[in-house]
C-alpha cells in the first residue's frame, strides 16, 4: 500500500490550518491596531512596570518606588496606601478595560488620549510634589545622598559617576529649582514609565486622528477642560502660595523687617503645613526670632547650629544641638540638626582618607601616622549612631577606623550592620569586602576567600578593585 497520498494529505491539511490560524491571527493584530487597542495594552503593560520597580535611587544606600511614596496635593492629608503605586495600578486597570471593549467594538480615539492625559498625569503630579510639596521627604533624600557622597569619598575605589556632579554638604534643596536638580540626579528608569504609557496612548490616537478631527469641536468636551483645569488649579494651588507667601518672608528678612517676616512665616505655614516639618524654614524663622532679640527659643537654635556650621565653628553648632536636644531630645528637627553637626564633626577628624589595607598603611607611613588621630573621631561617630540607627556613614566610616586599629572583631559587627540596612549591592559589595580583610585579619583565610567571592559577584560593575586585588592575591 502506498502511504505518501496519506502523508501528503494529512501534510496538506495541517499546512492549510496552520495557514488559517495565521490569517485568523493577522486579522486579529490588524483589528488590535485599528481601535487602538494595541496602544492601551502597551500602555497597561507599562504602568504594571511603573508600579513595580524603583522610582528614586540614593547610590550605596536606598531605593524608593512608586508604593512607598504617598500622594500629597499640598493640604496635609496623606495616606500610605494611596500612593503613587496605586495610582499607576488604577490608570492600568482603565487601560485593561479600553483594551477588552476595544478589541471588539471600536471606541473613538478620545478616550485613548484621555488614558494618555491619564498616564502623563502621574508622572507630572509626582514632579510637582516632589519640588513643591514633599519638603520633609526631599529634606531626607538630600541627607541620604550626601551620605552616599561622604562613604563614596572613602571607598578607596571610583563607582559610576552621577548625572550631574555635587560634592558633600552641598546637595541644595533651598528652591524648587534645586529639588527638580535632585530630582533628575537621584531619578531611576521606572519613573519615566507613566510618559511612556501615556505617548503609547497618545501614538494610538494619533493612528486613528480621523476620528479625533471629527469630534473634537464639542463644546461640552471644551467645557469640560475648562471646569478639570480651574479644578486643579484650586486642588494643586496651595502648595505653591504658600511657597510663595514664605518667599516673601524671606524678602523681608533679608531688608530687615523681622516682624513682617515672621507674620509671612506664620501665614505660609497655615497654608503649607508641610513647611512646618522643614529644618531650613524653621532656620529662617530662628533667624527672624534671633535678630528680634530672642535667644531660648528652638527655632533661634536650630539657626546658629547651622550659622556656625556654614563659618566651619562645629564644636559651637554641637554645644547648640547639645542645648536643643536636653530641652526636647525627641524633636525629629533638632535630631536632624544633631545629624548633620555630627557628620561634618566626624568626617574633620577623620582628615585624609583611610588606608584601604594594612598593607598600604605599611608602604606609606605617613598615612599611618595620620591614622592615629583617628580616634577623635570615634566619639563623634557613636552619637551618630545613637541618634540615627541607621546611618551608613557612621557605621561603615566606625569599621573602617575599627579596621585600621585591628579591632577587627568591632569592625566586622559594623560591617555587618551596614549588610542588613542596605540592599544596595555596591554598597553590600564594600561591606563583604571589609569583612573578608577582618577575617583574614583573625586567621580565618577560608572565611576570607567566601566573603570575597561574595563581593566581587556583586560587583556588576567591576568598581571594587580592593576586592579583585585581594582575591587575586590569594592564588
């Protein structure tokens, strides 16, 4: 019997069907880019992407997403689950929604583009809050990028250099000019994701302009523009009248007229509650308060802790923090002022940067000379630790000089501190790093050769040439 007329028609067969699905298929794409709903589906895919991953990165320290920032329109009403995350959630659902009753019956390109309005609109929002309104928020991340520019200034290797280049003590948050700076330094991808969803939406629409052209001279979708525009400029309007209102306090501190400053102090506050939580506002308001003759008041504090700061006078900017912290010692304000006095006292002490290896204090004598001022810095570095728990500076600055004095045992206790505050790998590359030397310095050489291992596979970006040298040294 012969079997290929059998083989060929079953053959035959198959290929046709394969050829109808494939059609089946195309006409399926074309309808999905027809109404649009190819666009929202990218769209949706994009703002489940923005919800998941990192918005704001501080190098060697944190990374912040779209969940962990709540939505704050300037009238001091917050929430932790309505967030940005849930705001990119909500915005993909409407896209899911436009996707199934597209791909099935066509919508006008409308809607489309108001799903990108939709989508833009976070990423715009977010902007605005950050610059405008989130000042206790942006007070913090300016503090966390100094420290990582502090810990940077000691790796004793290079890391990936920054967008834009800023030194220690210099990250200026003063105007929104200076927060949107900050911004762009310390932005991640996953920001960007909304604008990506919402030009899909908006390239959609465009696809399908016919449609627009033809609709677009309604006057109630006019209308309707107009009462959302006058709505959000009342919503979003607070934040910067009292931004303004306390500009001009500033004005009228700088010509000398201390009480109008103070009432446009007071007038911006109740406008702008946040201000309130701002150290910089509150040394403006010291400063005002201080020139009227006024010298126990918190605010008067807090504005020569930081006046002697800025003439280099740190051991009197601590006496201030000393005298502020017995009057309240749980102010979240003059512990961010103790903060900030503490780091500058540490990292003048410290001087030159730390031997890196025994073995380099040992080829260069003068830096181990220097190393034994090293202790004045210690006590400084304790009272960092102690009003803030979890700042990497002080903890991986103490183990470097635990390190240097061969306490090893010490040093590997704060090293280890620094691996379960941070899951920055750069920064958990350094600490294994450390770790691996004080074992070795202990005699554990097996330890040594695992934490290094450990070190270098974090080191994506073969930054960590004191844990390549080391390992290679050991074969």
């Amino acid at each position: 019997m012969d079997i290929a007329p059998t083989l060929f028609g079953r053959n035959r067969r198959l290929i046709v069907g394969l050829r109808a699905r494939a059609d089946r298929l195309s006409g399926f794409s074309q309808t999905m880019v027809a109404t649009g709903a190819i666009w929202s589906f990218l769209a949706l895919v994009a703002l489940l992407l923005a919800g998941s991953v990192s918005w704001i990165g501080v190098p060697l320290i944190q990374t912040t997403g779209s969940w962990a920032w709540p939505v704050d329109v300037g009238w001091g009403i917050t929430n932790r689950i309505f967030s940005y995350g849930l705001l990119c959630l909500l915005a993909a659902g409407l896209c899911l929604g436009y996707t199934l009753v597209a791909a099935w019956q066509p919508l006008r390109s409308y809607t489309l583009m108001l799903l990108g309005c939709l989508a833009t609109a976070i990423l715009l929002l977010f902007i605005w809050q950050f610059a405008l309104v989130d000042l206790p928020q942006v007070s913090a991340l300016a503090a966390q990028e100094n420290q990582s520019l502090l810990i940077r200034g000691h790796l004793g290797y290079a890391l990936a250099p920054q967008l834009l280049p800023m030194s220690p003590w210099h990250v200026l948050i003063a105007t929104p000019g200076d927060r949107l700076i900050l911004l762009v330094q310390l932005a991640q991808p996953g920001i960007l994701l909304p604008l990506v969803a919402g030009l899909l939406c908006f390239g959609g629409a465009w696809t399908r302009r016919q449609d627009a052209r033809a609709s677009k001279h309604r006057w109630y979708r006019r209308a309707g523009w107009i009462v959302l525009g006058l709505g959000v400029i009342v919503i979003l309007g607070r934040a910067p009248t009292g931004l303004f209102i306390e500009h001009q306090g500033q004005q009228a501190l700088a010509q000398g007229n201390y009480h109008a400053a103070l009432d446009r102090f007071s007038q911006a506050v109740a406008i702008t509650p946040t201000l309130a939580t701002w150290p910089a506002f509150q040394q403006e308001r010291g400063a005002a308060l201080y020139l009227l003759g006024q010298t126990t008041n918190r605010d008067v504090g807090l504005y020569l802790a930081a006046y002697y700061r800025q003439l280099g006078a740190l051991n009197q900017a601590w006496l201030e923090d000393e005298t502020l912290a017995r009057a309240d010692p749980q102010d979240p304000l003059v512990r961010q002022d103790m903060v900030q006095t503490l780091e500058q006292l540490a990292q003048r002490d410290v001087g030159a940067a730390l031997p890196i290896t025994n073995m380099q204090a040992v080829q260069h004598p003068q830096i181990a000379l220097q190393t034994r001022a090293l202790d004045r810095a210690l006590p400084w570095l304790d009272a960092l630790i102690q009003v803030q728990p979890d700042n990497l500076y002080a903890y991986y600055l103490r183990g470097r000089i635990f390190f240097t004095a061969h306490a090893y045992e010490l040093a590997a206790q704060d090293f280890q501190t620094i691996l379960s505050l941070s899951r920055d790998s750069e920064m958990q590359s350094a600490s294994y790093t450390y770790l691996a030397l004080c074992r070795a310095g202990l005699g554990d050489y097996a330890s040594e050769r695992a934490l290094l291992k450990k070190a270098i596979q974090l080191d994506s970006g073969y930054y960590n040439t004191t844990a390549r040298e080391t390992a290679s040294g050991l074969h």
